[in-house]
C-alpha cells in the first residue's frame, strides 16, 4: 500500500505540471463526476477509483526505463484488466459512459484553457504596435507588405478566399443530445472563471446538474440520423458561431489595419468565407442521399438563412433611429422607399408613420419585412436573390454616408453586408458527389433501355442520377446558382467520366435550357490516378462544355484531391508525397494554360486522412497551388473542435485564411520550391521503400478478414453517427471497396493508428541518413508537418494494448509487421526530432497527451475485452439476440469514448 500511495503522489505531480487553471478545471469536473457516480451507485464509484488508479499507475510507470517500474505497470494494467472481467456486463457499461463522460469534460476544460489563453494574450497586445500578434491575418497582410508593397498586398487580399466544405462523414462519435449538454457545461466552465460567492455556487449546482444529466444520458444515439437530420450539425455550427464569427474576423482585421478609421470608412476586408456542404449532396455510396432529400437539405439551409437575415435586420432596424433632421436620406434612399411604397401598401404600412422622420429606419422595417416575405415563397414581395438585398443594403449605407453617420453606415450596416456576401440566401454552396461507376452504368442503362425507358424499365439507380440534376436545377432557380453549383466525380480516372456528367445533365432535362449550369469536379484519390491527373485534366480541357465555363468564369477551374483513399492505397509517406507531386504538377499545367486552378482538398481529422494544423499544410503547398485560395473538407470531431467555440473559431479562421494569404510570399514560394528539389532524393527513398514495406502488408494473405478481427471495424459499421454505409454500395468484398474512414478510425480505437505512420518507419531505417533527416525537418515544411503529425498519432498508440487486439486475430506474423514498424517508425520520429519520448517539445500538449492516455486505456480495455468474448461466445452460440445486443452497445460505449479521448479519429 505504501509503495502504491508513493506512485499516487507522483501521479498527482504530474498533473500538477499542467498549468495551473487547466489542471483545477479538470480537478474540479473530475471531484463532480465523483460525486455524480457517488450518488448514483457507492460500488460504481468504488470500481471507477480503483480502476482510475491501476490504469494511471500502469500509464506513468509505463514510461520510466526501471524494471522494477514496468513490473508494476504490467501489474497495474493486468488488475485492471481483471477488474473489468470480473465486473458485470451492466457494471462494464457504466464505466464506461462514467469515462466517457470524463473526457467530454477533460475536452472543455482543455478548450476553456485554450480560449484564456489566447484572451490574456490579446490582453498583453500592444494596440500602437505594427501587426496584432494574437491575430496572424494582420501578421500575414504586414509581411506581405514587406515582401511585396502594398499594392502587391492589396492585389493578393483581393483575390483571398477560404472554402470549408462541411461533409456528413460519420466520424464524430457524438449524439446531439450530449452535444448539447456539452455546450451548456463548456458555457458554466466560461462563467465560472468570472464570478465568485453565491453566483459562483449556483454556477457549480448547475455544473452538477448537467454533468449528472451527461452521465444518465445514453452516449449512443437511438437511430443512425437522416441526411436531412445530419444538416442540423451545419446548421448549428453556423448558428452558434459563423453567422458573428466571420463578420467579427473583417472587422478584427479592418480594425488593426485602419485603425482609428475603422468603421468610419468602406472597410478593406473582403469577405472571403465561402462555407459550402456535402450534406444531403454526398451520395457516393450512400443511398440514404436523393434527389427528394437534396431539394428539402437545400430548403432548410435557405429558409434558416434568410430568417437569420430577417432577424439581423430587424434587430439593426429597430436601433436605427437616426432623425431625418440630423441624417437627412439621399436621393438613391428617397427612390428606394417609393419603390417599397409601389410594391406594397401592406408592407409600408406599419413603417410609414416613422418613414419621414427616420427614413432610413423605416426602409430597414420594410426590408426585414420582404425577407420574411421571401421565406413564405410570396412572389410579390419577395427578394428573388441575395443581390436585391445586397443592393437594398448598400442603399441605405450610402444614404448613411453621405448624410454624414458614417459610423452606422459602416458599422451595424456593414456587419449585414458582410454576412450577405458571405452566406447569401444558401447558407453554404451545397456540393454533389457521385462515384465515376455509377455515372458510366446509368449512360449504359439508357443506351440499352432508352432515356424513358422505352426498350424496358431504367433501373431505380439511372433515374435517381436523372433526378439528381433536376434536384440541381430546382434549386438553382429558387435559390441561386451558387446554392449548387458544383458536381464531384468520385473515382475519376478520365476526361470521359466528366463528359459522362455533362452528358447526363443534358438528358435529364427536355429543354436544354432549363439544364443547371455546372463546374465538374474530378476527384483524384488512388496512387495512379494521382500521378495521371495532368494528363487526364490535359484531356478534360478539350470538353466543349469545360471550355465555356473557362469563359464564363475569368479561366477558373477546380480540381480536387483525395487524401484518404489515396494514404488507404499507397501508405501514408507515399500518399503526402503523391499528393505534393501532384500539385506540384497540376500547378504548372494550369500557369501553362493560363488557368487559376483551385486545389480543393479532402482531408480528415486524422493523421491518415490527411488531418493535422491546416494553416500548416497551407504553408507547405508547392508554388502557384494556393494562388490565395484554400479549400478542404472539414468532417467529424473536427467540425465541433474548430468552430464550436466563438474564440477558437475566430482563430482557427485568421489562421488558415493567414496561411493562405502568406502562401504567395515570395520568401515562402522560395523555401517550398528550394526545399522540395533539396530532398527530392530523400524523399524518392522514403517513398519507395515506405511503399513497398506497406504493400507488403496490404497484401498479406487474409489480411482483409484479419483486420476486421483485430479492430472494431464490424462494431463501428453499427454506430449511429452518420447516414453513410461503411462500404460503398458497388460490391464490397474487400479493403478496395471500404471507405476509408472506418479503416482509419478501426485502427486509432485499436491503439495503433497504423493508417497515420506504417512504412515510415522501414523507410527511415533504408535511408539511414539521420542528419539529412533532421535537416528536412528543420527546413523543409512539408516534411515538417508531416513527422509532427506522425508524431501526434504516435503518441496516442499503445504497444501493450495494441497486442492485444492483434492476438484477436491469431496471426503471430502480422502482429509482429505491424508491432515492429511500430517501433521503428516510434524510433526514428523521435530521433528527428531529438527527443526522448513524443511531444516532449510541445510541453503541455505533450503532457495533457499523457495524463489523457490512462483513460483512454481504460475505455480501450472494456473494449477489447467485450469483443474478446462477444466473438467467443458468439461462436459458440452462447448468447441469445439480446445479450447480444448488450455487449454491442458495451462496445459502442467505448468506441465513442475512446474518440472523445483521442480526439483526431476520423
């Protein structure tokens, strides 16, 4: 007991070692999960202790070179293994939503820490100084200046431009309604901080209340939700944080940059958010998306989006007080309000009696009025666009201006110019995707059966593929052609897959005209279509309809390139090379032909699907890949991590939208092109023999059966988190066919991530150079990024744990592949870094990875055990459907806790 106390006290030093306000936070949610699991059951609280114990004792003397330590940490993880066998399935489940819960906790008290560290920076800014630290859009824009003059940097601010696309993967373990509870806690956590005595009380009753409500509520959602269902985590991103965010990052920027001008003249930011959505769209392999849910996806966003309009106008309206006497109206304003006479004596009537002696006042009344008017369908009074608003708008704020309250005109009318630049009546620009296949056999069913079916019935998936574009053109006329205006094609290996669109688009429509207009989109995502993209988009450029869209459009194209399929096919080192050669290469083909290409990138939260920093990836592009515009998929956990906080999402914004600007520096475009032909022998190497040792597992006998075995894969199929099939409907039979999502995430519950380093390690070893090595890290920002990432996922494996899903699978031989690359690939990122264990560079990071990783252990032992004997007993039939479904929601239980733990999953 004494020599346990002594490991207990170091335990708590370690935790100590956090800074000071993150460790009372997580100190403090922790004692009130206690006392939650306290008064639900004294013995669930007893189990959760004494597991808590033995896992972090195994977890901290785990690190340490001792014998002796490791003795007792193999000892520490054996009891606590034993502990959860000897625990009943109901007991079993309970603890795990208890650490569940803990980590839904750890992660507020972790961003909470994140938000007040950036406020007291802010607090410590200078206000006279030339750039504003804390925001790097100002820090980006000053450089630029410097390099370029202040034209250059005008030009390049002019043409910037971020496009996040919201997708539906299911890779957020998350139910809404937990989500919500979140949120309230993460808001007490805020309050907290700014209030003491009896207020402080009451914030700490409410705390447990919700906590205990956390608790008591099922982590695992009672139906997968519907693609319609799925746009509500749009919607909600966009209500808690987009709609003031992005109008608060202009302003940030226009506040630093003119200072006590600010709001007194026509600002210089432009509105360079463009948020679009696979939601409801994405129907490469989900059958849960049709043309009927893209129509009522498409209606939601629109009509939540101008309410939120109607609102914001009203609100700004009734504060618009401004007398006729002091601000008299411009001619412009006058002629405005006849022509809201005109339309309608209903609408005007209730604003007339303010309309002569606060004009503008009454033209806003009338405006929020047509825009609710708009939401109603009322083809009088509506708004037939965005650019009718827009144009009302700007009327008053002329009108403002030049009545000398410049201040109003470019401050409240300003924000909504913003937001309706930004949003428009869309919301977001809803994106369609569809597998390259499913195009070709729909043109071949037609061909064979006629267009409506008059040699035999069309099969159901040709005429939902017709049904789709006349679901584009349906919402182009009602709500604008940038509300879709964009079709992907999964898959695509040549220019004929994007004809295959163009020509479908023709077909499903009677009168040619009535066709929507369209940007094809190939997607690149395997090796070999990677390397071939150049001469496919050589070949795309010869369409007809691709060559008008060049005309229409000042000659810009969009080409997008898929990291997930593209790391699930090569391994992850050749996949990040692949993919830079590949932009590499598209952008000299495009400065060729004097196209501005948009490089649109589709990456996850994971390392292996291309996660990590995305200002840092930004910086690392090849030269004339960016040309100040940066778009990629955002998904999964990521979503909620990155705009669910007002503060981090406002930083999250300035940075990549900062990345993207300083991208075309010329000292940034010379370091890239520089360090890139520096270690191009170097990462050939890598390449090859990272490849070949990936391959080489890949292709092991029964290596697809034996993953399933050894991960969750079966398990996490079940998880009702997203509408999407973990398989592509074409005829699943193997790793080609599954999506890559539930490849990466099997593997990060597995503890061994295999799908963020395997090969790396190998390839390392064959090159041998270390100090070359450490150089392309020191200087090379693409290979910086990516062993930082690696390292990330490295730190979150476990040897120990990882052996004991790969026993599940009873094949010593691939067990020991993936255990020594393990080890080596840990081996080498260290020795690159120099550093003894992973993130020991990144302080507290690394030790929040740490005290995270005892936790994550627990929930990682409930799992492997339940699927241990799940299967056992399955086998054996010793198990009737509802026991059955007992162990699986066990299982559920822990996969959604583990992803809370790790965080970057999916």
């Amino acid at each position: 007991m004494a020599e346990m106390a002594e490991l207990t006290k170091l335990v708590e030093k370690a935790e100590k070692s956090l800074p000071e306000r993150l460790h009372a936070n997580m100190d403090l949610c922790l004692q009130i999960l206690r006392k939650v699991l306290g008064e639900y059951d004294t013995e669930l609280l007893s189990q959760f202790d004494e597991l808590r114990e033995d896992v972090i004792i195994a977890s901290n003397v785990h690190q340490e070179d001792d014998p002796d330590a490791v003795e007792v940490a193999a000892r520490g993880l054996e009891k606590a293994y034993e502990l959860l066998d000897d625990a009943s399935l109901q007991d079993a489940t309970m603890l795990s939503r208890a650490f569940t819960v803990y980590f839904h906790l750890a992660n507020l008290c972790e961003e909470n820490y994140r938000v007040s560290v950036l406020q007291e920076r802010e607090w410590q800014v200078d206000t006279h100084a030339a750039t504003d630290p804390v925001n790097e859009l100002t820090v980006a824009y000053k450089q630029l200046i410097d390099e370029v003059g202040v034209a250059g940097a005008n030009e390049l601010l002019e043409k910037l431009e971020f496009h996040p696309v919201f997708t539906a993967h299911p890779t957020e373990a998350r139910r809404k309604a937990v989500e919500g509870k979140i949120r309230r806690i993460a808001k007490f956590l805020d309050q907290r901080d700014h209030t003491g005595g009896s207020a402080r009380a009451e914030i700490d009753r409410r705390l447990h209340s919700e906590i205990d409500s956390l608790f008591r509520t099922s982590p695992i959602g009672l139906k997968k939700p519907t693609p319609v269902e799925e746009a509500d985590t749009v919607i909600d991103v966009f209500d808690s944080a987009l709609f003031n965010v992005i109008p608060n990052v202009y302003r940030r920027f226009d506040d630093w940059i003119l200072g006590a001008k600010a709001g007194t003249v026509p600002p210089v930011c432009p509105a360079f958010f463009h948020p679009g959505s696979w939601v409801g769209t994405d129907r490469d392999g989900n059958p849960n998306v049709t043309a009927k849910v893209s129509r009522q996806v498409a209606r939601k966003y629109y009509d939540h989006m101008v309410t939120k309009l109607e609102e914001a106008t009203r609100k700004t309206a009734t504060r618009l007080t401004v007398e006729a006497q002091t601000t008299p109206a411009s001619d412009e304003m006058k002629a405005l309000w006849s022509r809201q006479l005109e339309m309608s004596e209903r609408l005007t009537s209730r604003a007339s009696i303010i309309s002569t002696s606060e004009p503008h006042r009454a033209a806003m009344l009338v405006m929020a009025d047509r825009l609710a008017a708009t939401v109603e369908r009322d083809a009088d009074l509506m708004y037939h666009s965005a650019e009718d608003f827009l144009n009302d708008l700007r009327i008053v704020q002329r009108s403002l201006a030049a009545a000398g309250a410049v201040r109003i005109a470019y401050g409240d009318i300003q924000a909504l110019i913003w937001r309706v630049e930004t949003f428009g009546f869309h919301m977001v620009e809803m994106e369609f995707r569809q597998h390259s296949v499913v195009h070709s056999r729909a043109l071949e069913d037609i061909r064979e059966h006629g267009l409506h079916g008059e040699r035999g019935p069309l099969q159901p998936m040709t005429v939902e593929v017709l049904d789709t574009f006349r679901a584009i053109g349906w919402i182009q006329r009602r709500h604008g052609r940038k509300a879709a205006g964009r079709y992907l094609i999964s898959f695509a290996k040549s220019a004929q897959n994007v004809r295959d669109v163009y020509e479908l688009n023709r077909l499903a429509f009677a009168n040619p005209a009535d066709a929507p207009v369209l940007d094809v989109i190939p997607l690149f995502e395997q090796l070999e279509d990677l390397d071939n993209s150049v001469s496919v988009l050589e070949d795309i450029l010869r369409i007809p309809e691709i060559q008008q869209r060049l005309k229409e459009t000042g000659r810009r194209m969009e080409v997008m390139l898929g990291y997930s399929d593209s790391s699930k096919d090569a391994g992850p080192t050749s996949a990040t090379l692949a993919l830079h050669r590949a932009q590499e290469n598209i952008a000299q083909w495009a400065k060729s032909h004097d196209i501005d290409v948009t490089l649109f990138h589709g990456r996850g939260g994971a390392v292996g699907r291309g996660g990590g920093p995305a200002n840092r990836a930004v910086l690392a592009q090849p030269v004339g890949s960016v040309n100040c515009r940066f778009k990629l998929t955002e998904q999964g956990e990521v979503i909620f991590a990155r705009y669910g906080n007002q503060v981090l999402a406002t930083r999250h914004v300035e940075s990549v939208a900062a990345a993207t600007l300083l991208q075309s520096a010329p000292s940034v475009e010379k370091t890239n092109t520089e360090m890139t032909q520096k270690f191009a022998p170097m990462a050939q190497a890598l390449d090859e023999a990272s490849h070949a040792r990936f391959l080489d597992l890949l292709t092991s006998e029964d290596f697809a059966p034996w993953f399933s075995i050894v991960t969750p894969l079966t398990e996490v199929g079940l998880l009702p988190i997203g509408s999407r099939p973990a398989k592509r409907g074409l005829g699943a039979k193997s790793l080609d066919d599954l999506r890559t999502i539930p490849w990466v995430f099997s593997w990060s519950q597995a503890r061994i991530n295999l799908a963020a380093w395997y090969g790396l390690g190998t390839a390392c070893e064959r090159f041998g150079d270390l100090a070359t090595l450490r150089e392309a890290y020191k200087t090379w920002p693409l290979f910086s990024t990516f062993i930082d990432n690696i390292e990330m996922s490295i730190a979150k494996t476990d040897e120990r744990i990882a052996r004991m899903y790969l026993s599940m699978g009873e094949r010593e031989d691939l067990s020991e592949k993936v255990l020594s690359e393990m080890a080596l690939t840990r081996k080498w990122v260290l020795a690159i870094k120099d550093a003894e264990w992973p993130l020991q560079h990144s302080h507290t990071l690394g030790m929040v990875v740490k005290l995270r990783s005892p936790y994550v252990d627990a929930l990682s032992l409930a799992q492997v055990r339940a699927l241990k004997t799940l299967r056992r007993r399955v086998d054996k039939e010793e198990l009737s459907e509802s026991q059955i479904g007992d162990y699986i929601y066990l299982i559920l239980c822990t996969v959604s806790g583990v992803s809370a733990g790790l965080q970057n999953t999916g």
